[in-house]
C-alpha cells in the first residue's frame, strides 16, 4: 500500500473508534479529530454557515458509526427518514422510479388497488431484497466524503429515493433528534436548515 493509502486507512479507524464511543466519553480531541475528517462535507459547510460553528460541533458529538454489506438497502423509498447519512468508505447508488406504462404487465396479473393507482400515476415500487428492485433506476452513486438523506434532519417526510450499497461501506450517521440538542444562542434564534442542492 502506498504511504497516503495507509495514512487514509488509519484515520478511517480513527474516526470510526471516535464514532464508536459512547456520546457522553468523546473528548475534546475526539471532537477536533472528527472535525477535521469531516470537513469536506459540503452539508457541514452549509450547516456552519448558515447556524454557526458550535451547531457544527455539535452534530460532531452525535455522529455514530454504521457499516453495510455490498447489495444491503441503507433506506427504501418511501420510508420515514430520521437518519443522515456521510459515507465514509465505499459507493452507493441512489434509485428512483422508473416511468413504467400499466400494459407491461400481463391480465393474469392482479394487483392490490394501491399498486393499481402508482401505476396510473405512472410510477411503482415493487418489493424485492438485497437486489435493485423493478421499476426503480439508478440516477446517482454517491462515493466517500459525500452525504445524503439531508431532508431527514429537516422533516418527517417519506424519502424519495432508495439507496443501496454497491459496496461495502462505512457512514457516519446523525439522528434528526440530537441535531439541536443543546443549541449556542445563536442556534436558538435558527429554525431552518440548510437547503439542499
């Protein structure tokens, strides 16, 4: 392995060791090294801006670590999202519906009245595990150093895309709950957060 391999490696294991930790035993070094990990994300640049450094930190202090295997589901479209996502290493992809036309399917095929009516809207989810499911594309792959499922954080609304694994891979994850828990001043006065792209 070349020298910068190695060294990225070893602060992977760092900063999974911090994020490992219960909340209540992260030091102020643990804080300072999760800060400097993450301050490529472009939703902390965001963050910062628009409600201060401290609320930065903050969210520091709540990051945990989650692992998945290549092919898991992280989320399902759908779904109610309480969590966001930063991918430390590895690939998602992000899949949405596809258009697909009610005549691809046969007349022996019968079809509850909800799936009847996402069809006549033109959209339709079918239920599958570990593969991609049918009539869902994907649109995006989101690597390490990126982040997603921001509208998490903002509302309780269903997610509007479904992300798999195309690798192994490692996140950092905040739960919307802990995101303004024990908010500067400054912080208070804020009620949005930032927009996503």
């Amino acid at each position: 392995m070349e020298k910068k391999s190695v060294e990225r490696e070893a602060e992977l294991q760092q900063a999974i060791k911090c994020l490992n930790k219960p909340f209540a035993k992260r030091t102020e070094s643990d804080i300072e090294f999760l800060r400097k990990f993450t301050e490529h994300v472009e939703f902390f640049h965001k963050l910062t801006n628009e409600h201060g450094l401290d609320t930065f930190l903050n969210c520091l202090r709540y990051l945990t670590h989650l692992a998945q295997a290549k092919d898991e589901v992280v989320f399902e479209i759908g779904s109610v999202g309480t969590l966001f996502y930063i991918v430390l290493v590895g690939r998602v992809g992000v899949f949405v519906p596809e258009q697909i036309q009610p005549a691809a399917f046969t007349e022996e095929v019968t079809l509850n009245p909800r799936v009847s009516r996402m069809m006549k809207r033109g959209t339709i989810v079918l239920e599958s595990l570990g593969e991609p499911r049918p009539g869902l594309k994907l649109v995006k792959e989101s690597v390490a150093g990126e982040s997603f499922g921001e509208l998490a954080l903002m509302n309780n609304k269903p997610r509007k895309a479904t992300i798999r694994c195309l690798e192994d891979c490692h996140f950092a994850t905040l739960e919307n709950c802990l995101l303004y828990t024990s908010p500067s001043p400054r912080d208070r006065q804020k009620s949005r957060m930032p927009s996503s792209a």
